[in-house]
C-alpha cells in the first residue's frame, strides 16, 4: 500500500508533534489527552487507525510536487506534517463529539449513565484539542479570505449533518448528509491546496475525497452494523436493507431501526446483500472517472476500499457456500459469525 507506506516517517513525524501539544495542556488533561491519543496513534499496533485523517496533506503534497517550483518543496513538505498535526487533534476532537452524542442516546439504558459522566470529563480535552487543530490551519491560511468561507461552509455542513444523522431513505440519496461529518477534513486539503499554489486543484480533489469519504462509511457501517441497530445510529448497510426489504413503503425518519437482526442476518447470509451493496460501490468509483490532475494515493485509497467490500462479500458468499456443502455438522462445529 504506497498510499500508506511510503509516509511512514512523516506520519510519525506528525503524531510527535501532537502528543507533544497534548504533553503541554494543563495537568490532568496532558495525562488524559496522551491516555485518548494512545487509542489512534499509527505508531502502534492496536487502536484505531483513521488513515485518511493524517495521510490526505501527505498524498496532497505529493500531487503537488511536479507543479512547484524546488524551493518550494521543503515548505510545502512542512506545511503537510503540520496539517497532519492539526488533523490529529482535529480527529481527536470529533471523537470525542462522537462518543458523547452515541452516549447520550443509551444514557437511560444500564451503564449509559455512567458513560455520559466519564465522556462529560473529557469536554475541556475536546475544547483544548479544538483550539490546537484550528489554531495551526488558521496560522497557516488565515491571511487568506476564502479560508474563512471555506470554514465556516464546513462547520455548517458537519453541523447538518449530524442534525440529520437520522435521516430515512436510500442512503445514495444522502450522500451530502453521509460524508458531512467528515466535512472538517475537506478544510485541510483547501489550507494545503492554497499553500502549494494550487487552488484550481480543489473542484477536482474535493469530489475525489468525497468519494473516499463515502466509501470509508459504507465500509465502517458494513462492521458496525449491530452496534448502528442497537444504538440507532444511521447505517448506510441498515439503509439499504431496508429498502430492499420494504420498497413501496413510504419511510419515516428511523423507520429503518424497526428492522430486527433475524431479518439483517438473513439478507446478510441467505441473500448475500454485502454483493450489490459492493456493486454500489463500484459504481460510485466508476461513476468518478481518472484526471491526470488527481491525487494517485487518494484513488488507490477509494480502489482499496472498494476491494475491501468484494472481499467481504466473497468471504460471506464462500461461507454460505461451504455450509451447504458441509451441513449442519460443519455450522455448529464452524459457526462462521462474520458479521
């Protein structure tokens, strides 16, 4: 994966710099915040890798390169590891966002009330991680007026969508909804974009990553899916199933929640959904055709994803298939619980 391996040390360079801004927050929030940045940091093996978030400067800087001049390269090089840094913090952030708006939904059940007051404690984190992630794109392109349009049409955009998180229907009809809570990472490819010279880049990047954005959530959703059921959180895979299972009824906002997990299962296992809903996907990349102008890494990075979900769906198919030969036998000896 070169979208991946060949930023190595300009990722490490970046997760440096951020645990070092975290180190310096007021005790014991610099112990808190290093205890969260652990759960995300590349440098190790487990917790939660949110690739896009820190490599997207660094495939933007590598477009960028033929297009500069070569004193302009180191500059654009470090104007890269620092927006990676500012989209560490930023993605921190809205984690935390995150996880105390799923909390809220399950406060009344059993533990939720105890999960609401531990993720209260980690507000002043979230503010302080804030200011840091804005605090370095603006030191980087405040001077500049579109930057602040720029902001403030994202800031609505992920607030709309959240708003909306629940919205009905097919989730293709919902894309702008569905990749709007990544809105704040669309700022940082606009701040280095207008730092290497290359604004007449962004119409074209923009709908690359929108893609990529879309495609990283059908991924997540097709994992997530139980945990979307029982949560009620929007889910592209729920999305589609119900849709599929009920076509000519009228959906009402969270109608799709109605669905229960013997239904999922069956389409996930007897009618192997994860197959068209891979179809989709392929659609949706081919519907986003090549320009020489676009980034390599950020396409290899959608082309990835999409493989992820034939993989799935093959794995499910292959499942299914070995099952039937095998029999009953095989399936409480085996039970293949994939998803």
């Amino acid at each position: 994966m070169h979208w991946l391996n060949d930023f190595d040390r300009h990722i490490h360079a970046a997760f440096e710099e951020a645990a070092q801004r975290i180190r310096q927050f007021p005790a014991p929030l610099n112990k808190e915040g290093m205890e969260y940045l652990t759960g995300f940091d590349i440098r190790l093996q487990s917790g939660i890798h949110n690739y896009i978030c820190y490599l997207l400067p660094f495939w933007l800087e590598r477009m960028s390169r033929p297009h500069l001049q070569p004193d302009m390269h180191e500059h654009v090089l470090q104007t890269a590891r620092q927006i990676a840094t500012a989209n560490i913090m930023g993605m921190l952030h809205y984690f935390i966002q995150d996880d105390l708006m799923d909390a809220s939904s399950t406060a009344a059940e059993d533990h939720g009330a105890a999960l609401m007051q531990s993720l209260r404690r980690l507000l002043p984190l979230s503010e302080l991680l804030y200011a840091e992630y804005t605090g370095i794109l603006s030191r980087i392109a405040g001077h500049r007026p579109e930057y602040w349009l720029y902001r403030r049409q994202y800031t609505h955009d992920w607030a709309r969508s959240v708003y909306h998180e629940q919205h009905p229907g097919h989730f293709l009809d919902n894309i702008p909804l569905i990749t709007g809570r990544a809105s704040p990472l669309r700022l940082s490819a606009v701040v280095m974009l207008l730092e290497a010279g290359l604004p007449a880049r962004l119409p074209g990047i923009l709908q690359q990553l929108d893609l990529a954005l879309l495609l990283l959530q059908m991924n997540d959703d097709a994992a997530d899916w139980p945990e979307d059921l029982q949560l009620h959180n929007y889910n592209c895979l729920l999305s589609l199933i119900h849709h599929e299972a009920h076509p000519a009824v009228p959906i009402a906002p969270g109608a799709f929640y109605i669905l229960d997990e013997q239904m999922i299962r069956h389409y996930i296992y007897d009618k192997n959904i994860l197959r068209y809903y891979a179809s989709l996907a392929h659609a949706q990349r081919a519907a986003r055709p090549d320009d020489p102008e676009d980034s390599i890494d950020l396409l290899q990075f959608c082309d990835d994803l999409v493989q992820q979900l034939d993989q799935l769906a093959d794995t499910i198919e292959a499942s299914r298939n070995l099952l039937l030969q095998q029999g009953s036998l095989f399936y409480y000896v085996n039970n293949p619980n994939l998803l």
